[in-house]
C-alpha cells in the first residue's frame, strides 16, 4: 500500500496555464520525488490595459511518501 500526500501549489506565467502547471511541476520536482499527480484547482489571470499579461494557477500536487 502507497502513502501518499497532497500540498497546494500556486504558480505564475506570462504564456498560459498549461505552462505555469508545467513550471509548478518542474519546481515542485526539484524537491518532491515520486510525483504521482496534478489537480487544477483554480485558474485566474491578470488584465492591464485590455490584455492578459499572467496567467495563474492553484493546483494540489500528489505524491507519494516513501
């Protein structure tokens, strides 16, 4: 039987929300072994003059406790 533990994460980027759960991963992973999974919980992003300029994410990251 697996133990695993869920942490929320929040990230950023000025590209989309694919690539700020991409670098929420990547950062996470430098840290956290055994990564199993990744829930979207929120999305949001930043308006100025009329255009988005970031992009946010709030996602709950698994992974599993050795």
């Amino acid at each position: 039987m697996a133990i695993l533990k869920v942490i929320e994460v929040l990230s950023n980027s000025d590209k989309s929300w694919e690539d700020a759960t991409k670098k929420a991963v990547k950062e996470a992973s430098k840290t956290l072994k055994n990564i199993r999974s990744v829930y979207v919980q929120d999305q949001s992003a930043i308006v100025k003059d009329n255009d988005v300029t970031e992009f946010r994410v709030n996602l709950k990251l698994t992974f599993e406790v050795k």
